[in-house]
C-alpha cells in the first residue's frame, strides 16, 4: 500500500476527490439557459461506442431545453475511432463521409436537407 508520507494510500486520496462538475469542463453540467445560448449542434455517435450513452443523453437534454439539436446520427455497425480504419473498410469510409456531410452542414457549405449518395 503505497502512498504519501502522511501514510494515505493513493486510492484513498482519489476517492475523497470530488468529481468537478463545471460546465466549462462538460456541457452535459450546463444549465438549460446556457444550453440554449450554444450553437446548433450535430451527433454522431456508433453503436459500438462507449460513449453512445453519453451523446444520447446529452442530445436529449439539449432538445429539452429548447437547444438547437440538428441531428442525432447512429452508425450502427461501427465503433468509436472508426475513422481510424477509413482505408480498409468500405462502412468506414460511409460514415466518414456522413462526417464530412455534417461538418459542411455546420459550417454553412452544404445543405441541411442533404443525404450521402
């Protein structure tokens, strides 16, 4: 049990810690008034993710609040990093360019109404 000169183990000192809960750190903190202040938004989460929960979640709070939620997209048969492997696998490069169609979309180049071909 290794630890500090006080004779506190490291594990201790990490489960006394509180957990921060700053909007500026995680908007899934923010109150609704500051939910609605921010931009559109667009998500893209997979299925195989372990951060799909998360992005639900959050979508959902911003829609609730009356934040702007563009899209909520679910590519279903890929995990988290799968633009990591655009090179070997065609449903990869689909949800890259599902990617690339959202980025044109928020950024004003595309328009919203667009499909992937």
């Amino acid at each position: 049990k290794e630890g500090d000169s006080e004779g506190n183990s490291y594990i201790e000192k990490l489960l006394k810690r509180e957990i921060p809960r700053d909007a500026l750190i995680s908007p899934i903190y923010a109150s609704s008034d500051q939910l609605r202040q921010l931009p559109p938004m667009w998500f893209i989460a997979c299925h195989m993710d372990p951060l799909l929960d998360d992005t639900i979640s959050f979508a959902r709070k911003v829609r609730a609040c009356g934040g702007r939620v563009k899209s909520v997209d679910l590519l279903d048969s890929l995990p988290h990093g799968f633009l990591n492997f655009t090179l070997m696998s065609p449903e990869c490069r689909e949800g890259a360019k599902l990617c690339l169609m959202r980025i044109k979309q928020a950024l004003g180049f595309s328009d919203s109404a667009s499909t992937l071909s």
